[in-house]
C-alpha cells in the first residue's frame, strides 16, 4: 500500500525533504508492501543487519542486534497473529525493505502500535521505501483504531532518528544506560 498525502502542504514540505536528502518522489507506484512469509526469513535476516550500521554503545554488537531482531521478526511470521505482523516491502520483485510492527500496551496503560523493525537494504536508501514502511505502519495503527505510533532508536543513530522526525514523531523519553562490569 502507498500513502498519498493529502495535505499540500505537507507534500511541499516532503518533496523540500527529497530534494535536501537526494531522495526520489514522494509516491513509490512501484512498490509493493506485503506480509512477510517463512519463505522470507533468509531476508528478515539479511535485512535485520541493515539496524547496526552506526556506532553503537560498546556494550552492544551488530550481531546480537541482528539476531534479536531477526528472531522476533521470523518468530511473528510464524505465530500469524493479527495484533503482531512482518511485512516486506518489494521492488521489481526483490525485497527491499520490511517493517515489524504490533500492537501493545505501555507501562502506563496505553495500548498502541509499536514499530518493533523498520529497515530499508542499503541500495533503497533514499528511494521512498523508508517513507512507503511508515505510511503503512500508521495505516495499520489507525486501522486498529489505536491512537498512537512508538518505535525506539539508537541516540547515535542521527540518520534514522532524523527520518523519524521528519516523519512527524517526536521523542518521548530517554533510556540511559551505564556499563558496569
């Protein structure tokens, strides 16, 4: 599914934002975002690797964050449960993106979409993929009719906590963290 948007305004602001960034048109006809399958998880995989590449607290390795994440993704694929679903999103027949999203609640009560994955391979950076995994994602929330859209990120991650921004979200608090062995 692509998201049009339908204020002007804010397409001018995001076509300003692609023209800054280098990245193509707002729209992407051409790609498909569908839900993953267990035919996908070698991609998941694959695709899981793209979430290290900044540098990281030195507690912390692109390996375990791979995998972790991988393994969430590929044990949701599984499950097939409504509330907890992968996509994959597809250029031209090959997969250039995937998106982890599920509902949930917060320690305050507050059920919402929480964006568990979101990651582009490196040759669709800039090409509307990111964009295009993150209308669905809030299509997918407003479809539950659930009223708010989390993710966390890594602080060095300036590049991906700078798209989220410019996507409209907003930090909400900060987790520190202090190695002590």
């Amino acid at each position: 599914m692509v998201h049009a948007v339908r204020n002007p305004c804010a397409a001018a602001v995001n076509d300003f934002f692609d023209m800054i960034l280098g990245m193509s048109g707002s729209s992407t006809p051409d790609l498909v975002i569908r839900p993953a399958t267990t035919a996908d998880e070698a991609t998941l995989s694959q695709l899981a690797m793209r979430l290290a590449t900044f540098d990281l607290p030195p507690w912390r390795t692109p390996g375990e964050i791979a995998r972790a994440d991988a393994g969430e993704m590929i044990q949701s694929v599984r499950a097939g449960q409504p509330d907890n679903e992968v996509f994959v999103a597809e250029r031209d027949g090959l997969a250039v993106g995937c998106l982890h999203i599920l509902a949930t609640t917060d320690f305050f009560g507050r059920r919402h979409a929480h964006i568990s994955v979101i990651a582009t391979s490196e040759a669709s950076e800039g090409t509307g993929v990111g964009r295009a995994l993150m209308a669905h994602a809030e299509d997918w929330t407003r479809q539950r009719q659930l009223s708010l859209l989390t993710l966390h990120v890594f602080a060095a991650n300036t590049r991906a906590r700078r798209f989220y921004e410019q996507a409209g979200m907003s930090p909400e608090f900060l987790k520190y963290a202090k190695a002590v062995l």
